[in-house]
C-alpha cells in the first residue's frame, strides 16, 4: 500500500557527520540560511515556528559531573533513501527522481498541506509560516541562485542543489563529466563553512570520495535505522552512548542493535 | 408570517422566535467567519500550530465530523440498497447531517493548507500514490453526491413543490436515489479507509504504521467500521437533540432503537478487531521499531489513559450497550451509549492525528505538546454554527420527518 519503489541511483550524494569534532557553533546553521535565502523572524521565540532546514541538536549521556558529556549534532535532511514524505505527498511536490538521490521539494507546486511533515520523523520539514521579509540592505545580499518562497509552503535542505546544478554546469564548461563529479567539486554550504570539518560530503557511492569509506567506518551510524528509511546522512562518533541516542533501538538496549552499537 | 413555507400539517415556532435563535447561532458563525477571514489574510500563523505539530484541531475535526456524517452513506446503503423500509422516517436527517459534516470539512480543509488558491492542484497534479489524493478525491464526488440527495428534499418544499417542473425533478430523482445511494456508499467507503490509510502508511510513525495486512485491509475496513458504528447513532443524537429543543416529537424511538442497533452492531465487529489489532500493533510491530508501549504516551495529555477511554470506555462499553436489547431499548441508555460512542471515535481520530505525530522518535529530542488556539477553536465553531444554521432552516421548512404529522396529533 506504500505504493513507492525505492529507486537506486548510480550517484548518491551524501553527508557524514563527525559528532566528535562538531563543537555546536552554528556556523552550518548560518551558512544554510544565507545560502537558502531564509528570512530572519521578526519573533522568532518560538523555535517550533522558525525555518532551520538545518539544525544543531544536543545531546547528553544524562550523566552527573564529572561523567557528564553533551554532543552537538547538525541534522539536515536525510534525503532518505525510502522517503517517508515523497509517497504520501498528494500533489507530487515532493519527489526522489533526479540521479543523486536528493528529495526534492517544489515550492510552487506544494500547497501546503504539511501532510510530509507529519510523515517525517526527523523534523527535517518546516512550514513557512509567514511571508520572507528581508530587512533594508539585506535583500542586496541575496544568493541570486536560490528561490525565495511564498508563505503557506513547506521547504526542507536540499543540500543546496544549485550547488550541485552550477557544479555541473562547470564540469561541462571545463571538459569534465557531470555525472562523475571530483570529490569536493559538488560541497553544501554547510559542510564548505564547518571549521572544524566535522561535515564531510560526497558521493556515497563513489570509492574515490571520501564519505564512501567514512559511511562504512565502525563508528557510522545513521538515524532511527529500526525504521527503514536508509538516510543518506551518516554520523561518525567513538563514543558509544553518542551512537546508542542515534536509534531508539540502541537507546533502549533492546537486542538487535549489538552488531551496530557496541 | 413564514407560515406559508412550512411542510404541511406541522407546527414552528413564532418567526421572531425563530429570528432570535438564528441571531444567536449567527453571532458564534461570525465570530468564526471573522476568524477564518483573518487566517487567510494573515496564513495560519496565526492558529496554535507549528513545525512538530502541522496537524491538530483542525485535522482532528474533519476526520470526526466525517465519521460522524457516515450516517448518510450507511443508512442510504440500508435502506436504497438492502431495503430496510422503516429507516425512511431517518434518512432525510442522514442526508442533511452528512451534507452538513462534508462541506463543514470541505470548508475548513481550505483554510488548513497553507496555499488555499492551490487547492485545485489535487486534481491537476494527483499523486496516486498518496492516500490524501484518495481522499481528496472521493470526499468531493462524495459531498457532491450528497448535495445530489439533499436537493430532492428542498425542492419538496411546500412552495417550490407546487411549480411542475421542480414537482417532477425531485420525484424522478427520488425514484433514482437507488443509485446515488450506491455511489455514496462506494466513495464513502473507499474514503473512510483511506483517512484510516492516511495514517497506517506513515513509515516514519509508528504509533500510526501498520505493515502488510494491517494496513491492507485491516486498518483501511477499521476505518470503515468505526465510522458506521458512529454514524447511524449520530443521527439519532442530533434527532433526539431537536427533539428536546422544538419540544416535539420527529422520529418514533422504534427507529432509533433500530439505527442503535445497526451503529452497535458495526462498533463491536469494529472494537473487536480494534483491540486485536492494538494487542498485535504493541506486542509485535512496536518491539521491532526498538520502542515500547510506554514510550508512545507521556504524562496526562499523551497519557494512556486516552487509549484505554477510546477503546473500553467509549469503545466496549458502549458496544455492549447498544447490542443489548433490554439496554438499547431504554431512550436514557441508548443516548448514553450513543454519546459515549461517538465521543469514543472522535477520540480515536485525534489520537491518530495528534499523539502521532507527538511522540518524539529522535531518542535525544524531547516531548512538545499541542493546544489549539482561539482562531482553531472559533473557526471548528464556525462549522458547528454552519451545522446549526442549515439544521434550522431545514426543519423550519423542509419535509424532513415523515413522522412528525402523525406523531404529534
């Protein structure tokens, strides 16, 4: 009844997220925003209100000092490999078709219904509640190559794929293959701006990028895995309590996550 | 001096009286209108909703009013198709409340979606995939099915039924209702499973996921049956409810009895299955998520004490009610169990829609509860004035209770 396919795809773009080198700054939140053309709130207090394509969780193994720890963790959209959203979308606003297995989602189709964002289970979906106001002097700093949209729609990262089309575009320029991007060519703003280098990104199934073997490390894990969406956003971290929080399945000590967790 | 568009041989009240009541409904459906003018000016911002919570009062309310409006697809099916006479003194009520709950979903369906002017995309870019393209879909056919079955009845006003032309449309689509009532009864069913759909296929939820025959057929026909066992019994309460507001009698206790009967009748074939399915749901697809039965309800407002009301409460009890005929037959208890019923159902419905998108999954995220705000509430209310306005006029001057001239001689 799912009718939905999981479609395989040759090139499949993908993140690994280093928990032990992201310090929590916020500097991929900032660089999303700016790179998406995310208008500030005039309130944003209420964070359930406010657009974070992505957005920096924390985490804590709940231990008292001096055992206590906290991580810091980036979610962007998974870009799930079975999408929760696409299928039960009823205006095909939202769709996993294009070679490199990114969810798309198309604004001017979309009508709002939020129907994807009650199928998402990571929060990657927002609504846009109001109309993007850009303050005097910040509509000249603009990215001239992302789509402002209307209020009334519902957005999410798309890891920023007109960076993705323009790193195309340029491989065509230069004599290059568009469809067998260097690793590094094709970067969100996201990963580009980490200092600590904590977001590596890629073509998961490329050998020659990086995240093909980071994907595949001991200590990569992906989010609620139990639930079979097959994220193409991984996670990296030595520590075991920071992998046991990925998965509901782990965090219980239920029997089944053994070969994944510890 | 509205005396004259009155059905034949039956009393109203003075039309100042009348007038009065209609200010007093008006005044709760501008409040309401005001609101909803206000969301499509300002986007729904300003309602009680959010990014955790995208769906709430209002999603709730429409899967609600549409089993509570199941009445009118059931009863046609009864009594068009399987020819149960005696249900004719009810069906005209079942149209009108049907017709009432649909086009009151309709209505508040455009100012839920973020980009009402879009609406139309549902037909013109379908998603077969979708289970909300479904619904979409058969819910208008079906409300138009409805306004199909609601006219004869208006053009059998006293005035409107004396010109010719009108006289013979409603008696040649009377003679046709037959086939209406089939189509109903097939778009209706298809979505009232699909609403259930809506929820059971959500990969990513598992207080709502059914897998393999859990959703296929199981979850699509316990939304079937709910609504039936909701909506016959609907009917009888708003029947009785007027009853007690106009001080007079409209449809004899023997047919109401026998519309008990048949909600009662589909509500334990329907909370039977129910329970089994939430035994299979807790013990088998819940453990293979990694999540327990405890991590699906947090503190009084996600608390279990909501299922446990929905399913023995308003579920159990009151199908053992209704299918007891000693019970059934008491007007005290049959209301009472058509209450708790009904009540019953729309929690279910809410559970569906809120608590499942409540329950935070990502193990490191955190509980965040929902209420809705004054312009969800005002605008739901809105619906319920819209309900009460067509009610009255309805009775006022259309033939809708064969029963009544006779009854209070």
């Amino acid at each position: 009844m799912h009718g939905h396919v999981e479609r395989e795809f040759k090139i499949t773009w993908g993140m690994v997220i280093d928990l032990d080198k992201c310090t929590g700054c916020g500097a991929c939140m900032t660089a999303c925003q700016v790179e998406n053309n995310i208008a500030p709130m005039l309130d944003a207090s209420n964070k359930l209100r406010t657009l974070s394509w992505l957005l920096v969780f924390e985490m804590s193994n709940k231990k008292a000092a001096p055992d206590a720890e906290i991580a810091y963790l980036p979610r962007p959209c998974m870009q799930c490999g079975n999408p929760a959203c696409v299928p039960v979308c009823p205006v095909v606003a939202t769709d996993k078709n294009e070679e490199g297995g990114i969810v798309s989602q198309i604004y001017p189709r979309c009508i709002g219904c939020r129907y994807c964002m009650a199928a998402c289970p990571y929060h990657a979906r927002y609504f846009n509640w109001e109309d993007p106001i850009f303050p005097k002097g910040m509509e000249k700093a603009l990215s001239p190559n992302t789509s402002t949209r209307p209020r009334g729609v519902v957005e999410k990262c798309n890891f920023c794929h007109t960076r993705f089309v323009q790193a195309k575009d340029k491989a065509r320029q230069t004599g290059g293959n568009p469809d067998a991007l260097p690793d590094g060519a094709y970067m969100p703003a996201c990963a580009e701006v980490c200092p600590t280098g904590a977001i590596s990104f890629g073509d998961l199934k490329n050998p020659e990028h990086k995240v093909h073997e980071l994907a595949k490390g001991k200590n990569a894990f992906r989010l609620l895995e139990k639930l079979e969406l097959h994220p193409q956003v991984y996670y990296v971290s030595k520590r075991e309590w920071v992998r046991k929080l990925g998965d509901n399945y782990a965090a219980t000590g239920k029997p089944g996550a053994e070969k994944k967790h510890s | 001096m509205d005396r004259a568009l009155f059905p034949d041989g039956v009393e109203r009240c003075s039309f100042g009286k009348f007038a009065l009541w209609m200010v007093f409904i008006l005044a709760f459906f501008l409040f309401g209108l005001y609101a909803m003018l206000l969301i499509f000016a300002k986007g729904i911002v300003v309602t009680g909703l959010d990014n955790y919570f995208g769906f709430g009062l209002w999603i709730t309310f429409d899967l609600a009013v549409i089993a509570l409006g199941a009445g009118a697809f059931f009863t046609g099916l009864l009594k068009y198709i399987l020819k149960i006479d005696q249900l004719k003194n009810i069906i005209n009520l079942t149209v009108i409340v049907g017709f009432i709950c649909y086009s009151g979903a309709m209505l508040v369906l455009t100012m839920d979606i973020g980009q009402p002017i879009r609406a139309w995309f549902g037909y013109w870019h379908p998603n077969v995939h979708s289970m909300l393209t479904e619904v979409i879909f058969c819910i208008t056919c079906y409300c138009l099915v409805l306004v199909i079955e609601f006219v004869p009845l208006v053009l059998e006003q006293k005035q409107l039924n004396k010109i010719p032309f009108l006289h013979h449309l409603a008696h040649n689509m009377h003679v046709n209702m037959a086939l209406f009532a089939g189509i109903g009864a097939f778009l209706s069913t298809f979505h009232q499973g699909s609403l259930g759909g809506m929820y059971g296929v959500l990969i990513g939820r598992p207080y709502a996921l059914r897998e393999g025959f859990f959703i296929w057929p199981w979850t699509f026909f316990l939304f079937v049956l709910s609504a039936v066992g909701c909506g016959p019994i609907f009917t009888v309460l708003v029947c009785t409810f007027m009853e007690k507001l106009t001080g007079r009698k409209l449809v004899d206790f023997k047919t109401k009895a026998l519309m008990g009967k048949i909600a009662g009748t589909m509500l334990t074939v329907y909370i039977f299955f129910k329970i089994l399915d939430t035994w299979a749901w807790a013990n088998n697809y819940l453990p293979s998520t990694g999540m327990t039965f405890d991590q699906m309800f947090y503190g009084i407002i996600y608390g279990k004490w909501l299922m446990f009301t929905e399913i023995i409460l308003c579920g159990v009890v009151p199908a053992i009610m209704l299918i007891t005929p000693s019970i059934r037959n008491n007007p005290t208890m049959l209301y009472t169990a058509g209450i708790l019923d009904c009540i019953g159902i729309s929690l279910n419905r809410y559970l569906f829609t809120v608590q499942t998108i409540a329950i935070p999954l990502l193990p490191f995220d955190s509980w965040h509860t929902y209420a809705p705000n004054w312009a969800e509430w005002a605008t739901s209310g809105m619906i319920v004035a819209y309900g009460f306005l067509v009610m009255s006029l309805s009775y006022r001057y259309l033939p809708v209770f064969p029963q009544e001239r006779g009854m209070n001689r």
